[in-house]
C-alpha cells in the first residue's frame, strides 16, 4: 500500500518533534477535515496540550484559515469546565496552529466499540441530560456545534466533555450557497439549535443499540428493532426532526427529565 493521499501533501509531525522551543510531539490523535490533531508536552508549564494543525491539502485554503480562526475565537468565548480551553495560536512555517486544553478519558465511542459498554434506556437517556447541560452552555452563547457525535463526546470521572469546535458557527452566519448536502447531512450542518439535536437524536440511538441483540437478519428500521417506552420513542422522534422538531434546549431537557423521573419501566413496548 502506498502513502494516503493525505500524509503525502500534508507535512506531519512525528514523535519527538518539539514546536516553538516548547510543544514536544507525543503522539497523533487523528487527523479531521481540516485539521490533524496531536497530543503535546508544554514543557513551558508542564501540562499536556492538544495541539491542531492546519492542513494544507484542503481546498479552498482562504475559508478554512477562517474556519480555524472561527474556531479559536468560539473557544475563547466558551469558559466551561467541560469544553477544552484555547490557551494559544500561533503560525509556523506559514501554517496555523492552536493550542488547547488536552481531556483525558474515553469518547463515546471507544467506550461502545472497543470497552463493550451497554446503556439502557434510563442510562442513556441520563448520559444524553447530562450532554444537554453543556450544550445548553454552548447554545446560551449563540454557538451551534454541528457535529455532537460520540468521538466528540468524552467521558471521565462521572462527566462528559465535548470537544471538536471545527465545525461549530455562531447563530447569525450563514452557510455558502454553493454548499449542497444530502439531507442527513443538511440536518447535521444547518445552523440551527436543531441540528445539534439532531445529531444527539443519533447519538443516543448508538447508546440504545449498545445493548441491542438482534433476532433476525431482516433490515429494520430503529423505531422496530429497539424495545424502548413510548417516551423515549416520543423524544427520539422530535429530535430527528420525523415529527414537529425542538426549537429550544430547554424543551428537550424538559421531556428528558420526565423519562427518567419516570424510570421508562411502565411502558416499555416490546418489537
């Protein structure tokens, strides 16, 4: 196999390399639209740091240089214990950098895919309350994240964290016309407080189908195959925007807070 297209263009850093006298390479942690992202010693204060990387072969490199500084001043505006902090910005060989808050734990993901992690609905549901607080934070600023999905959400010590503001906008811009997206990814993308429960719509179906066994081969849809309360079924409903959509967090948080008040165990409806 060859060298992927991208590491051919785009110059990695590897192991070792120190940055600016001061940032020294541990590892990459993975390389995103248009960004790569390693973790980093600040051996000027001793802590760990993300460091992010500007990538090169992205086209249209004018608007993602303003992607990147979008992203550096929504992270200077969002002062929360669960969102990494911006500590700094600087260019080096002519490509922008940011240097963040490094979190450590598990994404939703690993937890999933490579720990075995099952969530009923009362859990996932109390995980989804608990990524809802944040987000009501975020949304409070007139920040909509756009891509709430379980590698950006972590999990460490009892708290969730939200991490990746690459996509994040504030609520008065506007997306390029020329943009055209299939509708899952229109709904992702729109910006718009419903995106962001669209997506966790989708995230919580990945924590309720943790702990789905399938019985058959036969494709079904979720509403099918999972065995959850009408409540649930109610919430997820809104959330993908089947039926009339949220329009506010608090909404959301309200019913959320019903479910669990309510256990879910009543009405479970069996497939």
């Amino acid at each position: 196999m060859g060298i992927p297209y991208f590491r051919f263009f785009d110059r990695h850093y590897k192991e070792g390399t120190l940055i600016r006298g001061r940032y020294q390479i541990v590892r990459e942690l993975g390389v995103g639209s248009y960004g790569i992202a390693y973790v980093a010693n600040d051996w000027e204060t001793g802590r760990q740091v993300v460091i992010k990387q500007l990538r090169k072969t992205r086209r249209k490199m004018q608007e993602k240089i303003q992607s990147f500084q979008r992203e550096a001043v929504i992270l200077r505006r969002l002062q929360h214990p669960q969102i990494p902090a911006l500590y700094e910005t600087f260019i080096e060989r002519g490509v922008p950098h940011l240097v963040m808050e490094y979190i450590s734990g598990e994404t939703i993901e690993t937890l999933i895919f490579d720990k075995g992690k099952t969530y009923t609905e009362q859990e996932s549901f109390q995980l989804l309350r608990d990524v809802l607080d944040v987000v009501e934070y975020i949304h409070a600023n007139e920040i909509v994240h756009r891509d709430l999905r379980i590698p950006n959400i972590l999990f460490r010590d009892g708290n969730v964290f939200i991490i990746d503001f690459g996509l994040a906008r504030f609520f008065h811009e506007q997306i390029p016309h020329v943009e055209t997206y299939v509708l899952e990814k229109k709904l992702r993308r729109q910006i718009d407080v419903k995106s962001d429960f669209y997506a966790l719509g989708h995230f919580t179906l990945f924590l309720l189908y943790s702990s789905y066994e399938p019985t058959t081969d036969e494709e079904r849809s979720w509403e099918e195959e999972l065995s959850i309360s009408e409540h649930a079924r109610f919430i997820l409903r809104k959330m993908l925007q089947i039926d009339e959509p949220y329009h506010h967090i608090r909404e959301l948080m309200k019913d959320v807070d019903e479910l669990i008040r309510k256990d879910g165990a009543t009405d479970v409806i069996v497939s």
